[in-house]
C-alpha cells in the first residue's frame, strides 16, 4: 500500500473518530490533562461495533471534552492503527483552537465541545482500521486521546 494510500485511510479514521457516540466501542488511549466527556460522529449509530466511513461524504465529529488544566495550545494529532502499525495522518485543521468550537485559552476544570467536520474521499481505499485521536497541549501533553474502531466503505 503506498504512501497516498495509508494517509487517506488515516483521514478516513480521523473522521470516524470524530463521528462516533461515546459507547463501550470508544475507548481512551492516553489521555492525561483532560478527559472526554462524549462522542458524536454523523455516520457511526450505538449499535455498530464499527462506525462505518462512507467514501464520498463527509463526517461530522462533536467531542465533549473536560480539562484538568490549564491549557493555551490545542493541536490535533491522527493516527490509523493498521495491522498494527501506528500511520500518521495530517489533519487539515491542526491548530484545535481555530473554528472547531475552542477558544483558547481554556481554563482549568472547563467544559467544553470540540467539533469537526471531514471529508471521505472516494480514492480512500476500504479497509477497517482503528483511530486514535488526539489533542494536544503546548507541552505535547495529552489532553484527551479516542481509540475508534472504524471501516471505511
């Protein structure tokens, strides 16, 4: 699989991240400044084991988030999790604090909903992979980080 290839399959997890419901299938992966409150993904329902990334439409992901610091930064880091493999993928908007919801700074002990919205291409290849997103603070410390199951169809 080429290098074009692995990061369309990674924006294709990026989105189901940002598109799935807080269940049992979304888990933490890390997070340490802060936690996630709820998910919510347009193409993902609470009965799918996976939340399936249409190729050709777009994802709308709401993300309830809670910090337990103060926080001045907020960048958005992807990856796809395929056989095993952590893939990066660049996000389009990586600065969180710009159209996405955020204002920052944030305050510590603040809620607050971060919100995206991205675009599955139909040159993503079909694949089923795991997305972990994460935003970041200044120190690159984890202020929530998602583990989403996700198949692109």
């Amino acid at each position: 699989m080429g290098i074009q290839t692995r990061l369309y399959t990674f924006l294709f997890l990026f989105v189901i991240l940002f598109l799935v419901k807080i269940e049992s299938k979304y888990s933490d992966c890390g997070s340490t400044i802060g936690e996630f409150t709820s998910v919510n993904i347009s193409s993902c329902s609470e009965q799918s084991i996976f939340c399936p990334l249409k190729r050709g439409t777009s994802v709308n992901l709401s993300v309830g988030i809670h910090t337990k610091k103060e926080i001045e930064q907020i960048n958005v880091r992807v990856h796809g999790i395929i056989a095993g493999i952590p893939v990066p993928f660049k996000v389009p908007q990586p600065d969180a604090c710009h159209n996405s919801g955020l204002i920052c700074p944030l305050p510590e002990n603040y809620n607050e909903t971060y919100t995206a919205t991205l675009p599955i291409l139909n040159k993503y290849p079909k694949i089923a992979v795991t997305v972990l997103w994460e935003l970041l603070n200044e120190n690159q410390e984890k202020i929530i980080c998602i583990s989403i199951p996700a198949k692109i169809i």
